[in-house]
C-alpha cells in the first residue's frame, strides 16, 4: 500500500493535499469526532453557531480562548513537515485545510488555503476590522482578559475568525480549493471524517475530473469509499514511510 501510494506521488504532475483534525491529533489538539472528539463532550450548537454567539457569547468565547491556549503549545509533527517538505520538493501544489490551528504554517507550508479561517486571528461582528492574535504578539494578553473582547475601531463584539455550522465558508478560499482540486491528478487526504461540506468535496471533485484518491486514517471516513489508496495508519507514521519511499523513488 505504501508502496503503491508513493509510486502515484512521486509519478504525479500536480498533488494537492487535503487535511482534516485528524493530523493534528498528535501534535495533541483534540479532534471533533470520533472518541475523545471534542463533540462528544461539548454540543456544537451551542458553542460553534452565531446564534450560541449571539445568546451567550461569554460561553462562546472562553471555550474559544480555552482552544487559542491549547493550540497555542502545540508543535508540527511528522506529517505536518513532510507535506511542507513535499511542496519543497515541487511535488505538492497546494495543501487544502480544514483546520483553524496554524500548524501546517508552522510547519512551513506556503499555498496554504484554510477553508475554516484560523484560530489566532479575531474580526469584528459590525465593521471590517481583524487582526492576527498570533502575529501581532498579542496572543498571551488577550487570553487572559476578562471582558468580552471589543473592537479598537468601533467598539462592537469581537468573535473568532473560524466558520461556525451554518455559516458560508470563505468565498476566495472555497474558489481556490475548488480550482485546485480540478486540476489535481492526485489529492492526498490526511485526518478527515470527510463528513463536513462543501470541504469534502475536494476529494470528490478530484475523483470525478480523473485524479488519484490516496487515504491516510487509522479509521474508515467518508472519503474511504473513494479513496484509491487507503493507508489505515496515524498520519505521522504515514507520512514518515511515505516519505522515506519517495525519497528513494526520485
Ligand atoms: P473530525 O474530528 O471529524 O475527524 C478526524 C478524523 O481524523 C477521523 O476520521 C479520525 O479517524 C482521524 N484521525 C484521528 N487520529 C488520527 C491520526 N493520528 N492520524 C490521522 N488521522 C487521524 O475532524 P474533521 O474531519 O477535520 O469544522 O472535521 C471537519 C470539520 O468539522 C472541522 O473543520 C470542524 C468540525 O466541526 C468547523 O468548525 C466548521
């Protein structure tokens, strides 16, 4: 399996990457399904909605702060770095995320297109204001404020820059995403339940126009059913026997 997976890398023209929580599980942030998920003990309706927002954004916002803080001490792992070392290599185009955790970034990614915004960064609910937490250095600072945090401009409500359920994702992101997965010959889908759309397309999208499926999850996921490839496998050590085959391949 392996072996056949790095054959259809290394034999591709145009690879994207498509990730899931899944990938960050060992760099130890909690995914949301499955067990342990972070679904199973919090219900997402009332922490991961506008209308939760609207209700009792103090909620909202400390398991949101809770999150920046746990995310904030995690590290890249193995697979995070091989996908930035196969854009380096010039054989991965693109990696497609539907994380808000900044680690592939991290990892030194460049065509990154995050299709769930990011956890560092904040915008304002009335005007355009936003910033990143993160790459402004204010990240520590704003974790232990009490109040609800306020925009400097305009005063109003400021909420975290991620896509809640049922709201649209990113128009420029979705139409990048979009693009790039028709024309990929190949997608390599790390971590995902493949269960949340319209990201699960991506995968779809590449299947239907002619492209390569390759799977790395220690469970079945919605994407299985299509994969070409499926790696049952903890994405680290995936990655790391993944690579070590290409490397001897090219
Ligand atoms: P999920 O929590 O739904 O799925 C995580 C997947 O990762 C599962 O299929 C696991 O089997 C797999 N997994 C667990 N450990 C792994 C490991 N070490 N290596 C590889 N895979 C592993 O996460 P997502 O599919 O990312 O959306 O969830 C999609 C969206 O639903 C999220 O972006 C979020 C959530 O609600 C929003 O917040 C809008």
């Amino acid at each position: 399996m392996i072996e056949e997976a790095s054959k259809l890398l290394a034999r591709s023209r145009f690879a994207i990457a498509f990730t899931g929580a899944g990938i960050s599980a060992e760099s130890g942030v909690p995914t949301f399904r499955g067990f342990n998920g972070l679904w199973k003990k919090h219900r997402p309706e009332e922490l991961a909605t506008p209308e939760a927002f609207r209700k009792d954004p103090h909620l909202v916002w400390s398991f949101y702060k809770w999150r920046m803080g746990l995310i904030m001490k995690a590290r890249p792992n193995r697979a995070h770095y091989a996908l930035a070392e196969l854009e380096e290599m010039g054989i991965l185009k693109a990696v497609i995320t539907q994380n808000v955790d900044d680690l592939h970034r991290e990892a030194g990614t460049k065509n990154l297109i995050e299709l769930h915004g990011n956890i560092f960064r904040v915008r304002c609910t009335s005007c355009g204001y936003e910033e990143n937490l993160k790459e402004n250095g204010r990240l520590e600072e704003f974790l232990v404020q009490k109040d609800l945090p306020k925009c400097p401009n305009c005063d109003s409500l400021l909420r975290p820059d991620v896509v809640w359920f049922g709201e649209p994702l990113p128009r420029k992101a979705l139409d990048e995403a979009f693009k790039l997965a028709e024309k990929a010959d190949l997608v390599l889908v790390i971590g995902t339940s493949g269960v949340v759309y319209p990201a699960a397309y991506i995968p779809q999208i590449v299947r239907e126009t002619g492209g390569k499926v390759i799977e790395v999850n220690p469970e079945e996921s919605g994407i299985t059913p299509i994969a070409d490839v499926f790696l049952r496998c903890p994405a680290g050590e995936a990655m790391e026997k993944l690579m070590k085959r290409i490397k001897g391949l090219i």
